[in-house]
C-alpha cells in the first residue's frame, strides 16, 4: 500500500521535479594545465561531487551534464535543471570546486588550471555510462562561461584519447558564452557530434569574436558547429532565466578578452603576442567586465535548447 502510494504521488509531481536525486562522490584531479595538455596524471587525488536528478519516466533516460562557471553553481543552472527535467531529461549537476576548497575563481583565475574542468566531466561520464537509468548513447554535455569553454574543447579528440575512459562519447555540445581565446594543438579534429554555441555579442567577459574565429575554422573541417549570437546581451545573459535583467560590473573579475593563447612545445600555454609562457599577471589580463541577464534571450536560448534536445533525443 506504502509503494502504491509513492508511485500516486510521483505520477502527480510537476513535471520540473525529479523522479529521484542521488548524490555522487567523483573521484578526480587537480593538475595543472600543462600536465593536462601532456597526459600527466601525477596530479593530487581530489573528490569533486555531482548531483544526478533522475526525470519522471521509465526506462533509459538521457541526461544533460551541466558545469558551472569561474562563480560555481548560480541560480541560472538551477533553472536549466528544472526545465530539462520538465521535458522529460536528467540531469547531472557537477561541482568542481567544493571538493577543491574553493567557491569561486574568478578573481583569481590562477587558483585553478582551466583544463580541470575537463577532467571532472569525463569522470563524471564513467559514472553515467554504467548507470542503470541512464541512456549512455544519449548524454549531452552543457557548460557556462569557465564550464562553456570545458564544454567546448571536451569536444577535442585528443583530450578524449587521453583522458576519456568512460568508453562512449556525448551525444552533443552546448556551450554558453566560453572562452575561446586559446589554440590547441588539433583543436579541429573533434568529436563528429553537433556543437551548439550561445553568446552575446557585447560580452566583454569572454569575448564573441574569438568563438567566431573557432568556429569558422571548425566549419571549414566540416564540422556541425552553430554559434547562435545575441545582439544585447551580456555575460550570463541566462541568467535572465530567474529574472535579472540589469547588467552591471562584475569587480575585480579576470578576463583574457585581449589574450591570444596557444599551445606551445611539451603542453606550455604560451602568450602569442609575448611569445613568453602565458600568466594572469600578464598585460593582456584585465578586470571588472559586465555580467547580467537578459529575460527575453535567455528565453530564446531556453527554446533553442530544448528544441534542439528533443530533436536530438527523439522526445514525443
């Protein structure tokens, strides 16, 4: 009678809440960037966490990995969850910086090698590919800004040779306002999988016209590569999702808007104008970009999102 009653109450739920969540301890690293870049693992053992809300439904579901930004997990993120859920997706909410003693970077982006985040994501999808409720050939990965640019180049072939071990790849890409001003080596030999990118073209955080140049170079190697810019919104515009839409100075904040890195010999990054290994000390470093939402694009975003979603999925 208990169980009849339990599955009564589920069958009556909104359909933006979990069927279940379960809390996941994932085993992981802290490396450098350049240990990433070179396969050295002679990192420190660190536990990040993940939150998997499984959705309403029966079966294999298919999941939406999410990866916050330099700020960690904001209320944007909470919004994206409950409208996968609500479509009938799981999802599995990493926390890359709790388990570091960390809650945010981005005042300092040196406490942390951007290519960690990578890590945490492929770890996380050993964890998916071996669940029970969880449609392996079926898992997207969703990034913003510090966790966009992780979304994006988790893509790279070489980074999943090197570090992937979950024995499958995901279904799709989507990364919202990253940073693409650095070069890999063999940054266009990526995964055959649709990449779908989300930006603002006054984003003076992570500035558009780098992706731009990406993803033009992606196409070229004919690529499924869409960069769907919006001409007034800022940094974290989906964070009009929760209804912030006054954009203001986010102080003190690091960004690489005028940097131009790339890969240089035996995994350096290296400063392209300097020629010198690149730092957050270095000039092209500067501080208090803009963030804000924007209510009637992160609507849009929201609506491409999940379109392209049950597309891709094949949800009735």
């Amino acid at each position: 009678m208990l169980l009849a009653g339990v599955e009564a109450s589920a069958q009556s739920m909104p359909r933006e809440m979990p069927a279940r969540v379960e809390l996941y301890a994932i085993p992981s690293l802290t490396i450098s960037d350049q240990q990433f870049l070179t396969g050295d693992a002679n990192g420190t053992p660190v536990t990040v966490a993940g939150e998997f809300r499984l959705a309403q439904g029966s079966g294999r579901l298919p999941v939406v990995v999410l990866m916050h930004g330099s700020g960690g997990i904001g209320a944007n993120i909470e919004a994206w969850v409950a409208e996968l859920n609500a479509i009938g997706i799981s999802t599995f909410l990493i926390d890359g910086f709790s388990g570091r003693g960390l809650t945010a970077v981005s005042q300092n982006q040196a406490l942390l090698g951007r290519l960690n985040f990578i890590v945490d994501i492929y770890r996380s999808l050993e964890i998916l590919a071996k669940h029970p409720r969880v449609d392996p050939e079926r898992i997207v990965l969703m990034g913003f800004s510090r966790g966009g640019q992780a979304a994006l180049y988790a893509s790279l072939d070489r980074f999943n040779k090197l570090w992937n071990r979950s024995g499958i790849e995901f279904a799709a890409y989507i990364p919202f306002y990253p940073d693409c001003s650095t070069t890999y080596l063999t940054d266009s030999e990526i995964a055959h999988r649709p990449i779908r990118i989300f930006h603002g073209t006054p984003d003076d955080y992570n500035p558009v016209a780098s992706c731009k140049a990406y993803v033009a170079r992606l196409q070229a190697a004919g690529r499924d590569v869409v960069l769907t810019e919006y001409p007034d919104s800022a940094h974290g515009f989906d964070s009009g999702l929760v209804g912030v839409y006054f954009v203001g100075v986010a102080a003190n904040a690091q960004t690489a808007r005028h940097c131009h890195i790339k890969e240089g010999e035996n995994g350096v990054l290296m400063n392209a104008d300097t020629n010198a290994p690149f730092g957050y000390k270095d000039a092209c470093i500067e501080l208090n970009p803009h963030v804000g939402g924007n209510p009637a694009t992160a609507e849009a975003a929201k609506k491409a999102v999940s379109e392209f979603l049950q597309a891709l999925f094949k949800l009735g």
